[in-house]
C-alpha cells in the first residue's frame, strides 16, 4: 500500500531537537544530541575475535515497546516478526530459520541483554541518544555484532568511533538531510540564503553541514548564519540579523519550540509583501501552536524538509519507519548468505555490498536466488534504494519530502523527492 501521505502521529515529549516519543523525533532527528560522549569510545584495537558461526542467524531487535516510543516500536517489531517469517517460508538463511529475540528499548535494559543471548545482528536503537549512549559494547571489534538502526539519524553517529565497521543505518543521516535542505532552498530560485540555528551542539552540527553542502553548489551563498539560544526570550535581533542583507531564501534549523518562536520573530520583523521562502528541518513541524499563530502570509512562505518515514513501493509495509525496519533484516540476512557464515565480523564485510553494484532485486527471495546462482546483488529496499557506504555504513541516497502547513498549524501538501 502506497502511504505518501503518512505523516508520523504519536504521543511525544520534547527534547532539545524536535518531536520526541520520549527518544525520536516524527522523523528521528529529535534527540539533544551532543558531540559523542567520550564514555561510548571503543576499544582501538583492530584484533577481531568472531562470535562462534552456529549456523543459525540470530537477529535481536531493539526497540521500544513501552513508554512513548511504544506507537513507533511495536509496529516496527511486528513488521520484523512478519518478515522474519517470510524469509524462513522462504528457505531462512543458511538451510537454517532465522530466529529472533525481541528486548524492549523502552525498559531501559540495554544493548548488553541481547549480546548476552549470543545474536549475531541486532535492529536498533530507535532512538538517537540510546545509540550514543549503548553502541559501545554492540560494535567492539572484539565481540561486536552487526548493528542497524532503523531510524536513529543524528549527525553525530556519522562520526560514531566505531572501530569495527559494525554500525549500520537504512534513516539517512541528518547530514543527508541537510543536502535536501541545501537543495529545496536553491530550487526556490534564490541565490543568496540566511541561516537561523539553535546554538547547542546539534545546531552547530546541522549549520555546519549545511554551509559546507550550500558552499559546493554554483551560484548560491551563505549571507548570514545566526545562531540563537533557547535562554534568549527576546529573538527580535536574531531575526534582524538574518534578515539584514535581504537573503534571497532563509532556513530555521530547531526544535520545535525555539524553532518555533524565531518563527515568530521572523514573522514580526517582515512586512507581508517582503516575506522570503523560509524553509524548516522537520522537528520543527512539532511546533502546531507557534505555527497556527503566525500571520497567514507567513505562514504561506513556510516550507518543511523532513527524510521519508513511509515505505517508497506500493507493496511495501504500513507504518512509519517499517520500511526500514524491514530492510535492515533483510540486508542482514542477505549479507548473511554472501558471507556463507552467521558470524558477525563476515557478516559486516557484506552489508554494504549487498546494498549496492550488483543485480537489483527488491525482495529477500529475489536476492536469495541470485546470491545462490553465485551473483553480486544490489538490494532495492521498501525504503528506497539504500546504497550504503563501506566508510560509514550509511545510505548515501534517500527519500524526503517536503510539506507546508494549514492554518491549523498541520504539516500538508508532501511531495517526495531523493537525494541525491
């Protein structure tokens, strides 16, 4: 079923960035997210000692089933038992059914409690903040496992110390996002962009990748970049100062409330024929409020930039993130058969090439086959055509869509688009 227009819709929380569930934002990238906390380092050295190779795929999932999170977690959870099923009907993987171990992030027991089960892969964190805070022991080169999150985008897992190599993601990075950004504001036909960011560690990390995206594009310049605290009360001259040169495009970078209220100052500061196309990282669509209360020719200028959260294929899953719940079991598996072993240091040598240069097929059974006739194949997944990078583990092309807003304060109108 074709869900375009699905827009995530659960109970939330705030965090520093955005829409929570007490741990994601509507499109993940909700977490306060600092710079990597030096207590989630990995070891250094490069001395790998495989997991026993039993024959039997063991896949752990970790996401949540109470708490906030639960409206996200469980219909992941469900659609990975479904397909759990589908690839043992299938043949499973190693003349073997796969199995899996379900631990609930929401509880709050950790990463260690399915290592301790001995699984060869796990799907998750969901959230961003668990990620930071747990990968350590998950992709130690010395006893680590395959590691995908489904929806877990922030910036600074681009940089995660994973000396293993065993971090995966199918969610882009938050970087990715910022190259849709980048995009949406030049397709405005400005040439001059101003730049209105939360000053705290995610902020600066979104700015920067976005100046550095902008910097590399023909024809199109930073004039300002503003950074602004959630202490301030008063953003009256953040908002004079990002409208000081008269940017052709300007872009909010926030969460939903102090996102929301420079919203607000930007509004107060234009007169309503002298409004430029403002647009807005998807946290800040959290804001209905702020939003229903801006004046309605403003409101008109704003557009929103947010990843895909539904499936890109007609025959793809409902929900939100499903897609990619699903396509991080099916990548392991298949990696898990051009390995020729459960082992998770194999199995990691062929997440991304799985992903990419060989035979597209768009189902676990299509790929299965080919691996089995001795070809390369290249996984198009109901999230997109991933394409992950050896580097980093991170899909180097993705879905987004962008969205405006009603007077209601509601995301409307999305258009998808990839990137890039």
């Amino acid at each position: 079923m074709t869900t375009s227009t699905a827009r995530p819709r659960v109970p939330v929380g705030a965090l520093t960035l955005g829409l929570a569930l007490g741990l994601v934002a509507s499109s993940c990238t909700g977490d306060d997210d600092p710079a990597t906390p030096t207590s989630t380092a990995v070891p250094t050295s490069t001395t790998v000692v495989e997991r026993a190779d039993d024959g039997v795929l063991t896949v752990g999932v970790y996401l949540p089933r109470t708490g906030d999170g639960a409206p996200l977690g469980e219909p992941m959870i469900a659609a990975l038992q479904t397909q759990r099923d589908v690839v043992n009907a299938a043949g499973g993987v190693l003349a073997s059914d796969v199995e899996v171990v379900v631990v609930d992030e929401g509880a709050a027991t950790g990463l260690e409690e399915l290592l301790d089960d001995n699984v060869d892969a796990i799907i998750g964190p969901a959230s961003s903040l668990n990620a930071l805070s747990q990968l350590a022991p998950a992709v130690d080169p010395q006893t680590g496992v395959v590691t995908c999150s489904p929806t877990a985008t922030a910036l600074s897992l681009d940089r995660y110390p994973d000396a293993g190599g065993f971090f995966y993601r199918t969610a882009p990075s938050d970087s990715l996002q910022m190259v849709a950004i980048a995009r949406e504001a030049q397709r405005t036909g400005a040439t001059t962009v101003a730049i209105g960011y939360l000053d705290d560690p995610y902020g600066r990390g979104l700015v920067e990748a976005l100046t550095r995206e902008i910097s590399q594009r023909r024809q199109f310049e930073v004039l300002a970049s503003v950074g602004f605290s959630g202490d301030e009360e008063d953003l009256s001259a953040a908002a004079a100062e990002i409208l000081a040169d008269d940017p052709g495009v300007v872009v909010v970078l926030g969460d939903a409330g102090d996102g929301g209220r420079l919203l607000t100052a930007l509004d107060a500061a234009t007169a309503a024929d002298e409004i430029p196309p403002i647009i807005v990282n998807d946290a800040i669509r959290g804001a209905r409020q702020t939003l229903q209360g801006l004046s309605t020719e403003f409101r008109r200028q704003v557009a929103g930039v947010a990843p895909l959260a539904a499936t890109v294929r007609p025959d793809g899953p409902e929900g939100f993130f499903t897609a990619h719940a699903i396509d991080c079991f099916n990548l392991i598996a298949l990696a898990t058969i051009a390995a020729g072993s459960d082992a998770p240091a194999r199995i990691r040598t062929n997440m991304a090439g799985v992903s990419t240069g060989g035979r597209i097929c768009q189902t676990f059974e299509q790929c299965a086959t080919l691996l089995q006739q001795g070809l390369r194949i290249d996984y198009d997944g109901y999230s997109g055509d991933l394409e992950l990078a050896t580097a980093t583990g991170d899909p180097t092309r993705a879905w987004f869509e962008t969205f405006r807003f009603d007077g209601n304060g509601a995301d409307i109108d999305p258009q998808r688009f990839e990137v890039p």
